[in-house]
C-alpha cells in the first residue's frame, strides 16, 4: 500500500501540473504538501521490513562509497542460496529507492519552479548499471551483476545526493535510463550530451 499511493500521486500531480487549467495547478500544489510525507512513510516502512538482505536496507549507506562496488562478502551467501528470492527482494528494495527519488526529484522540482529555491529532502543510494533493472529473470540478474566487475560479484551503488561523482567516473554505457534521467534533471541536457561525448 504505502509504495501504490505515492505513485497515484505522483501520476495525479504530474498530470495536474502540466494541464495548463490554473485548478489543476492548485490541487498539484496541495497534492505536493502531501507527497513528500508518503515518500518518507515508504522509505520508512520498507527500512522497517526484515525481508530484506542487508546489502537491500532501504535505508543503508553501507560502508561502501559511490563509485565502488559493494562488498562480496554480503551478496555471495546470497547468490550461494535461494537466486531468485534474493533478486525478487532486491527489485522491490530498488523499486521503493526509485519511487522516493521520484518523489523527492518531483516535490524539488515544483519547489524551484514556483520559488527559485529547493531544500534538501535527503536522498538513498540506488542502483544504476545498465541493466540491472531490466533483468528478465533472476538468472539474467545474476549474469549482469557479475559482469559488473569482472573481479567481483557486485554492483556500484550510486547516491542520489552525489550524481556528479557519475559524470566523473562512469560512462553512459555503464547506466541505466533511469539514471540517465536523474543526470538530465539535475545537470541539463547540455552536460549530459558533453558527458556523453567524452
């Protein structure tokens, strides 16, 4: 329930938003003061959920820092058991980072526009690598995430709140198009395209 109704609102708002009747504006505008506290309800009732394996903790900064993959320490007891669990867990971890995000890129979005000025709601870590999140089946999962890092079974965490840290040390062939949105929206088109040009 808690992940359904933020992104009802998120669809709602976005439409009302860009309907161009100044009543849809308003109840955007209303719909976005309720937003951001069921963003935080998600994020809050997932990180209290214990069914997920650490390295999927909503909420879970890990020691590992942007740009380097996480520990095989945590994910190969996984990958020795039930494979299709674990990657069933983590897309519905990985589904709830993304819809936060969304909420968090929308709610500062509309602020900025309106205001000229956002505040920080906070950011998660997520997962960006190509393919990852397209992953048919829990087998193909696992050939992706291997093929990450030839070394290491594991993925780059990315932090919502350090998407230059991407530009600095991946390419747009290492990211997903979730990620290359998140970019776009932060950075502008323009660097994204220089970016991709490198």
């Amino acid at each position: 329930m808690h992940r359904s109704r933020p992104l009802a609102l998120i669809v709602y708002i976005s439409v009302c938003l860009f309907d161009g009747d100044i009543n849809a504006r308003a109840r955007a505008e209303q719909g976005l003061d309720v937003l951001m506290p069921w963003g935080h309800q998600l994020i809050q009732s997932a990180s209290s959920c214990s069914g997920f394996p650490e390295p999927w903790n909503i909420l879970n900064s890990g020691n590992s820092v942007s740009g380097e993959p996480t520990p095989t320490t945590h994910l190969t007891p996984c990958l020795d058991g039930n494979l299709d669990s674990f990657w069933r867990s983590w897309a519905y971890a990985e589904s709830i980072r993304r819809t936060y995000l969304i909420v968090v890129l929308l709610v500062t979005i509309c602020s900025t526009l309106k205001t000229g000025w956002s505040g920080c709601p906070g950011g998660v870590t997520f997962t960006g690598d190509e393919g990852l999140w397209d992953a048919s089946s829990a087998p193909a999962w696992e050939r992706i995430m291997k093929g990450v890092d030839e070394k290491t079974i594991g993925f780059i965490p990315i932090l919502s709140h350090r998407m230059g840290d991407v530009l600095a040390s991946r390419t747009p062939a290492d990211v997903d198009e979730f990620t290359c949105t998140l970019l776009a929206v932060t950075f502008g088109g323009e660097r994204l395209e220089r970016w991709g040009a490198l």
